[in-house]
C-alpha cells in the first residue's frame, strides 16, 4: 500500500513524553503508553522506568552536552578483569540501600542474577526477563565473594559485559517478600535504589514519583520533589499541554510545531547522538538486497536534505552507521549520499531499472520510541526510490508487533526489510546484532547477515579491554558495516525536546538516555 492512503488513517498515533512540573516538581510527556518494569519494558522501559527508579552496577555519564557518554561507576564502585582469565570480572559493591531501607550488598546482586539466570530459584520469572535476555546471555556464572564484592564470568573474553550491564536494574529483594513473592505485584509498588521512589502509575494515566533524598549520589538528588510522566499519544495532545502549562517537557517534538514553538518562547533543545533511523535488510537470497548493487543504489538513491528539513533540521544524514565525529567511524570507502544518477547505473548493471523496477516489501510503524516521523519520512523514500526503479510496498504494523516482529527475524514475516532504529552507543545491542550466530531465536539478526569479515571484527573488538583500543577496533566494524551497505541508512537522531521557558538545569547528552535530576523549575 503506497503510505500517503495511510497517512490520514495514522496521523494522531504519533508518541510522545511530557513533563509536567510545578515549583516542588516536574512531570513530562513521554512517547506512548508507560513501559513496566524495567528490564521487560524495552528500551523504552529503560529510559522511563530504569534510570528513575533503579541503578545498575554501571551506568552511563549523562552530565555533558558536549562529550560522548562513557561508562561510570554506579552500584559498583569499581571493577577489575583478572588478567589471567579475561573471562571474570571482579566488582566492589557501594554502600546502598534500596527504597524501602533493605541494604544493596553481594547477596542482593545474587538474588537479581538468580532471578534472571536460575530457574530453580523462587524468583525467576520467565515473563519478567523479556530484553533483559541479551544483557545476561553472556553470562556463564556469578557470584559472592564477600558482603561488598562479587564476581561474574562470562563464556568468552567479552569487553561489551559493561554495556550490556548499563541497564541490567537491580530490585529490592525485600519488597518482593513483601508483595507476596509476586512480580506483577512487585510492579505496583517497587523498589529500586534509584534517584526517584514510586509513588503511583496509573495504566494510561502516567507514573508518579518523588525524589529520593538520601540517593547515595549526592549530585544526582533531585532538584525538585516530585516527576510525573504523563503518555500522550496525540502530537497535537502533547503541544497542547506544554502550551497550556500542564507540561513542562515534551520529548520527541513534532517537527512542523518547531517554528512556532520557539518564537512562543519555548526551548527546543537536540543533540546528535548514536541512534540511526534505518532500514534492517533481509539478506536470504530470495530478496533483492541479497545483492550489493541493490543496497548500495537504494542508499544512493535518498536525498537525506529534505528528511532532514522535514524533521525541521532535528536530525543529521547518516552517510555511515557511527555518526560523524564518532570514535568509531573510521574510514569507510563507500558513503551514503544522494547520487541518482550513480543508484540508476547499480540498478541497470543487476538488470533492473524504471522500466523493470526491483521490488521490495518493507514492514514500518505508525510511531514510536526513537522512531521520529516513520510515515512521513517512509512516504519520501519511497518516492525517491520509485523515481531510480524500486518499488516499494509498506506494510504498517504497531511499534510493539515490530519489536515481536524483530525477534522473530525476516524468515518469519518474509519482508525485505523492517523500520526499526538501532543504537549506536554501546556495542552490545546494537551493531554486535549483524553478527552471524546472533540469528533469532539467539538474537536479534533480523535479515541473517552472514560476512566473516565482519564476525572476526566485532570479535576483536570484544577481546579488546583497554578503550582506545577498543574504540578503534570498532571503526573498524563500521568501516565493514558501511561499505557493505548492510543497511538502508537515513539519518542520525538528535532527540528534539521542548522545554518550558521556566525548566531550569537541563543537559541534553549524547545518549538514548537523559537524566532529568538537575532539572529546577522557576515560578
């Protein structure tokens, strides 16, 4: 179906955060209903319910605008990899509690891990583990060795562990007593060590919270006494609300209300950061983008500029997988950029051409979390493509089907590819997909890509511990990734926001994530 017939039937399901504050505190707009609990709630759970509420043993700096988010100590304070078997980490546990007083120690970090990796143990919930599966399959044992250290061992030399534990949250074990050893119950009322404590959510209504004012982060105590997160789907819902007071911050702006929002008096803020709206391919050979001439004219035939200017400059083209600037970009030989002429002779060369269009099925979304405007911006690839001689045909699913849809790999739903955005921050969920053995039900290799090349890359990467090394070993991974066109590349996100005139303290970082504790409002 050509997307512009869908359009009308979709527009109010774009997504959005709010938030909401008052001058004791804040509540925001988030971009669709409120995901629970972390960590079954997908990256959105994460942002709107993980780093709230709960801490992990490492998190992710999120204090500067201007430098790229690296890994920092959180529940641990520390942690060593034993030189003689890279294969185990060592972490020395902070001194924490959780929300209801219960201290966070060594017996706790197992208690977590059992109720993830032990399926003997009373709290292990099959349901409950949901993305939480590709943060603990490294995972080969773990342990206590003292009341404030413990040990994991992974089944490989593996240096991506600490971004995969960036958002592997820890719960209260004592709550979980209290709500009768029931995880649905634990979900009303739970308790984490986090800069925030519960207070209410209301499916469909929002989530309640108020700051934790003995947070073992002195920096990081809220500045203001409660937050509110409040879903509200409709676009034009949510502008209404930051325009009326009832929010204060609007996450994922509508582009078209950009303009007129700030010369209300509104703060649009944005920032590039490693997350890029693309296409994941399908590479079985009963697929056109099985051949490399067929990738490469499909990135060649987009004009990025104008999905840029239709997202009102809150993106940047994305002309490899790493966005410019990146550490990891290296030097990739082909570039993603608009060359018509260049996508029509690639065409004609594998025997297609306007007169005989390749033909492609591509499964997209209405909306959702880090997926901007897809129908819009799908309608202008589509055309572009039609104009080199590749048809394409959509089929429109709810962001939720697509992730089931994700898991599930290209085999199952016989598309050619599927609109889902990847991030680029950490290596553990994002490229490291592409990888040859990480085919569904393992992980989330949607189409099969299959290149050696790629495999031995990604693996010298993770056998590299020290950063910069690391760092460089993955340009490497982008260089391949890109000049293999393994993906239909669009644009690279920067997480418009806006802000009430009195929202105070704000730092948009370079991360999916943002930490709304600095956050004051002024009267």
């Amino acid at each position: 179906m050509h997307i512009s017939r869908l359009r009308t039937a979709f527009r109010n399901l774009g997504i959005v955060l709010a938030l909401l504050a008052t001058a004791a505190g804040a509540a925001f707009v988030q971009p669709a209903e409120i995901p629970w609990a972390p960590p079954d709630g997908g990256f959105e759970g994460v942002r709107f319910g993980g780093y709230p509420l709960f801490d992990a043993l490492v998190m992710w700096d999120l204090t500067s605008a201007d430098q790229p988010s690296r890994i920092v100590p959180g529940l641990a304070t520390s942690w060593t990899v034993d030189p003689a078997n890279p294969r185990r980490w060592v972490f020395k546990l902070r001194d924490a509690k959780f929300h209801d007083g219960s201290p966070w120690n060594a017996d706790a970090f197992v208690w977590n891990l059992d109720s993830f990796k032990n399926p003997g143990a009373r709290q292990y919930y099959s349901a409950r583990i949901g993305a939480a599966a590709t943060r603990i399959g490294s995972i080969a044992s773990y342990g206590k060795i003292d009341d404030n250290t413990v040990f994991i061992e992974t089944k490989e030399p593996n240096s991506f562990l600490l971004s995969k534990l960036s958002s592997l949250f820890f719960a209260s074990p004592a709550r979980f007593e209290q709500m009768g050893s029931d995880w649905t119950k634990f979900a009303q009322n739970p308790s984490g060590t986090g800069p925030y404590t519960f207070v209410n959510l209301q499916k469909g209504v929002g989530l309640s919270l108020q700051a934790n004012a003995g947070y073992w982060d002195s920096k990081r105590v809220p500045r203001t006494k409660s937050l509110v997160i409040l879903p509200i789907p409709d676009a034009s819902a949510r502008v209404a609300a930051l325009r009326s007071g009832q929010v204060d911050l609007v996450d994922t702006v509508p582009p078209d209300v950009i303009p007129s929002l700030k010369s209300a008096g509104f703060v649009i803020t944005g920032n590039t950061y490693p997350h890029t709206w693309l296409w994941r391919l399908n590479f079985a050979r009963t697929s056109p983008f099985s051949d490399i001439r067929i990738r490469k004219a499909a990135n060649l035939a987009i004009n990025r500029d104008s999905i840029v200017d239709f997202l009102s400059g809150t993106a940047a083209p994305a002309s490899a997988f790493a966005p410019p600037g990146s550490a990891w970009f290296g030097r990739p030989k082909f570039i993603s950029k608009y060359d018509p002429a260049a996508a029509k002779a690639l065409l004609a060369d594998a025997g297609y051409g306007p007169g005989n269009p390749v033909k492609i099925r591509v499964v997209i979304s209405a909306s959702g979390g880090g997926q901007r405007g897809p129908l819009s911006m799908n309608e202008i690839i589509q055309d572009d493509l039609h104009k080199v001689g590749i048809d394409v045909t959509y089929e429109v699913r709810d962001f939720t089907t697509m992730i089931n849809m994700l898991r599930q790999g290209a085999k199952e739903s016989g598309a050619d590819a599927i609109n889902i955005a990847m991030t680029m921050q950490e290596p553990s969920s994002g490229i490291v997909a592409y990888t040859s053995t990480l085919t569904p039900p393992a992980d989330v290799n949607w189409g099969a890509y299959n290149n050696p090349a790629f495999d031995a890359a990604i693996k010298a990467a993770k056998d590299e511990f020290d950063i910069p090394r690391q760092e460089e070993a993955l340009s490497r991974v982008n260089e391949i990734l890109t000049d293999d066109a393994a993906a239909l590349l669009v644009v690279h996100d920067s997480g418009p926001r806006a802000l009430s005139p009195r929202v105070r303290g704000f730092v948009q970082s370079k991360n999916w994530y943002q930490d709304y504790t600095s956050i004051e409002i002024s009267e």
